[in-house]
C-alpha cells in the first residue's frame, strides 16, 4: 500500500510520476507509472515503474550478484540497454542526480560491486530495459491532450520499490471518487 503525500498539480519537473489516465490506449503507456528523470527544452525521459519481465538480472549479465528484484521495462526507447535509478550516491562513481534524492547510471563494476558487499542494497537501486523518451514539446503537448496526470514530492523508496502490486490503481484512487470509480473499469472499454 502506498503511504506518502503527494502534490497533483501538473507542473513537468524532474522527480515527477506520470499517470496514465484511465482510457490512454497504448502499447506501452495504457496503465502506466513513470518517473520522470528530465524535463526540458530539449525534451524528456523517465522510466516506466509498473511493468516488469520475468527473468533475474543474473540471468542475462554475466558475473552479476544474484539479488532479489524485479526488472522493470523502463520504455519502448533502447530496450537493448540496461538502465537503473539509485539512492547509492557516490557509491557508483560516475552517476548523475536527478531528483528526489536519486541518481541516474555509474560505474556498472561499482554497482555489482556494492551488492556483492551488501545485497541488502538492492532495495536502493532499481533496473530498466529501455526508457521512455519524448521529443521537444511532446511531453508538454500529451499535457494539454490530458494523457497524464502529474504528481509530485513522491519519496525516493516509493520509486524505487518494485513489490508495490498496482501503483497505478493506487496513486489513481487517492486522486478522488471520479478516479477511483475508472480504476474498475477494464482496460479495453468495449470488453465492458
């Protein structure tokens, strides 16, 4: 169950959750979650936080520590790469702030390294195939079509916990009646 304050105000800044809105048909957007890593005059990117593949890191890259954690599908953009968020710090030389107390990419060798001395710290770092990108204004103009909704102040332990079963249906409901009432209705309208 998600237990934090949040602000509903659709201003786009690093650090904020998108929401997809009930009826955004898309691929990899219907029913979305994502954390917004950059939002600026060039464009935008983030992570999708609610949908995973089932398969270990360990699986697929070599000599890594075998930890408890999902694998998240950050977005149809470079799904070729691995990519992960953090709260590890200068723990991973050569990772870069984003906000809300977390970082972005490092050292590959000081991640692995890290949970080698400490699989406890896998809770503090989460990993993505792909992004999610969006072109100059093209954040800003599924703004005015309404496709998101904005909230912000999320703590960074929300972010990076992958156990939270439907975060989607969670921040929605804590939106009010209207949205609650739309987290019942099915994905597909015409399967109602």
């Amino acid at each position: 169950m998600i237990d934090f304050n949040f602000e509903n105000n659709n201003q786009l800044l690093p650090g904020s959750i998108l929401v997809a809105e009930p009826f955004l048909l898309d691929d990899y957007f219907s029913r979305a979650v994502v954390f917004l890593c950059d939002h600026n005059a060039d464009g935008s990117f983030g992570f999708v936080l609610n949908k995973y593949v089932d398969t270990k890191l360990s699986d697929f890259v070599d000599d890594f520590p075998d930890i408890q954690t999902q694998i998240s599908i950050g977005g149809p953009v470079d799904m070729s790469n691995l990519f992960y968020i953090h709260s590890l710090g200068e723990e991973i030389e050569g990772s870069s702030p984003t906000a809300n107390g977390l970082f972005i990419g490092g050292s590959f060798e000081d991640v692995k390294s890290v949970l080698r001395e400490d699989a406890t710290k896998s809770k503090n770092i989460r990993f993505f195939i792909g992004y999610s990108g969006w072109d100059k204004e093209q954040l800003n103009d599924e703004m005015k079509e309404k496709s998101w909704i904005v909230l912000n102040n999320i703590p960074e332990n929300q972010v990076l916990d992958t156990t939270i079963e439907d975060i989607w249906t969670e921040l929605l409901e804590k939106q009010g009646k209207k949205f609650k009432v739309m987290t019942k209705f099915p994905k597909n309208p015409s399967d109602n």
